[in-house]
C-alpha cells in the first residue's frame, strides 16, 4: 500500500506529518519505506537522519538530429507536445530544457536521423532511517526543469516487500511533479491548515485527486489559527478529517530544529496509528 502525503501549497507541514507517520508506524513487523518525493528541495532526511548506501543517476534520453539523414520533414517537431524540437527553415533545433525524453520523435522520424544521448538530471539515494525505516529520495540537480522523471524513477527504484508501507512525501502544489507523485498511490493524505490560503489549496489538491480517482483524507495543521472555512469543505465534499495539530508555539519550535512532532509530543504515536488504521479500514 502506498500512501502519499501532498499538500495545495508548501509550508503546511507535509513533511513534519509524512516524517511522523512513518516514525509512529516504525515498530509495526515491517517497518514502512519512506520516500522523499519532493525532489526539488527535500528536507524529510532532517526529521529522519538517514544514512545512504546507495546511489543511481536518474537521466533522460535527449534527441540530437543527424543533418546528413534530415529531410527537414518536420514530423519530430509535430510529435513533441513540449515544443522541445522545432523546425527553423532548414535547420531542425532541440531544446534540451524543454525536452521530457519521451523519445517520441526518434520513433516518428522516417529518416532514423535522431538518435538520444543520456543527459544525467538528478540521483536517487537509499539507505537505513531511523528506527529501521527504509528511505530513498530523488534529488534534482540544480537548473533542472523536469521533477517528474525523478519522482518516477523513484518509484521504481524502491522495491517494497510484501504488505510493506510505502509513504511518500510528495512536492507541494498541483502541477505535474505532484501528479506524478499521487499517480498510483492507493491513498492521499492532504496537508492543510484552516486559512483561506489553504483552503483555496486544499480544493485544488482534492480536484487533482479526484481526477486521479484516488480516496483522500485531511489533516489540518496549525488548527486554530484560521476560521471554520475548511471544516466546512471537507464537510460539504465528505473528505474525512482524520488528524488535527494545533498551532502551538513548542511545536513551532521543535519542528524548526527538526525534531519529528512525534519526539516534540510522543502522544502522537497512537493519533498516528490511528490515523492509519481509519485508512487500512477503507474498502
Ligand atoms: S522527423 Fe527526422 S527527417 Fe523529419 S525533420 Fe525530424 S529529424 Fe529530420
Ligand atoms: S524526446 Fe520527447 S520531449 Fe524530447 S524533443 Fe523528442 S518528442 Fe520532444
């Protein structure tokens, strides 16, 4: 089963909740893997001190054009959805910022005149966490547009055992690294807190996942700090509100100095263990 902890907006505490989760359901017979999908700035090794023991490369395969087979047909730059090979006269241009190494215009070229070189764009890491947590992460370089053949490749790596959690810490926002990390989750845990801010975010979170046909429940972090509004949606969508964190200057604190809220309030094991057995319990 893999769970994927996301959230409308960054700074809503996704990670000091995915990092708790996976701490409280640590002592279980197969402790749960934990995988660091925000690979534009992951910070979840902070709450869970991992050591790596391996690493991979994560590249894409970027078309170069053989001029001496080109026909200048065009056809690559009408198969990439991206724009990232176009046609400029008698000159065909790749763009390789833009490119996503779906290799769609190798396959389209009736010449054979593209072939793809690998462009290294980030690494995956893995290794022990605490409490024998297993942790992987993708890490983009820097400068690097494309998050999503990271998350995806991320996924892959990790090779999950029977019955074993998996939790994943996905980037914040609604856009396609996001998709790519709830894509074949089993459960969507939504982080937000009772702003309008948040609720604003919130919404578009459920909609992404209601695309993906995917069940979602809520927790509200820094509850108290806003009015009812999001209560109200979570009501009026039949979204279970499945955890609340008040706003409360000791976690504040704590949290900033990465300690996981379950070492600032070791009560939260059994909130945490609750929380997943109301989804374990979902047909
Ligand atoms: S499809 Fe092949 S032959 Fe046609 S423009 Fe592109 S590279 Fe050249
Ligand atoms: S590999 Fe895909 S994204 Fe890249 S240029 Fe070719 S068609 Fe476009």
């Amino acid at each position: 089963m893999r769970i994927a902890v996301a959230s409308g907006k960054g700074g809503t505490g996704k990670t000091t909740i995915a990092t708790s989760l996976a701490l409280s359901l640590a002592g279980f017979e197969i402790p749960p893997i934990f995988l660091d999908g925000d690979v534009e700035a992951p910070n979840a090794h902070l709450f869970l001190s991992p050591a790596f023991e391996q690493l991979q490369e994560v590249a894409i395969q970027i078309p170069q054009v053989d001029e001496s087979k080109c026909t200048y047909c065009g056809k690559c730059a009408e198969a990439c959805q991206y724009h990232a090979i176009v046609m400029m006269g008698k000159k065909t241009l790749v763009f390789p910022q833009l490119c996503h190494g779906c290799v769609s215009c190798a396959l389209v070229c009736p010449e054979h005149a593209i072939c793809e070189t690998p462009q290294v764009i980030g690494v995956l890491e893995r290794g022990s966490a605490r409490s024998n947590i297993s942790f992987a992460r993708g890490v983009l370089n820097i400068g690097e547009p494309m998050a999503v053949p990271v998350i995806r490749q991320l996924k892959q790596w990790v090779q999950p055992r029977l019955d074993q959690l998996e939790i994943l810490d996905a980037p914040p926002g609604t856009s396609c690294p996001v998709v790519e990390s709830m894509r074949g989750a089993d459960f969507i845990l939504l982080v937000t807190e009772p702003t309008p801010f948040g609720l604003h975010d919130l919404r578009l979170a459920v909609q992404v996942a209601h695309e993906l046909k995917i069940p979602v429940g809520v927790v509200i972090n820094r509850d108290g700090i806003g009015d009812q509004q999001v209560d109200e949606f979570c009501q009026s969508e039949g979204l279970p509100i499945l955890m609340r964190v008040p706003f409360e200057r000791a976690i504040a604190q704590g949290v900033a100095k990465g300690k996981p809220l379950v070492d600032i309030h070791p009560e939260y094991v059994e909130l945490f263990q609750q929380l997943f057995m109301q989804i374990a319990a979902l047909p």
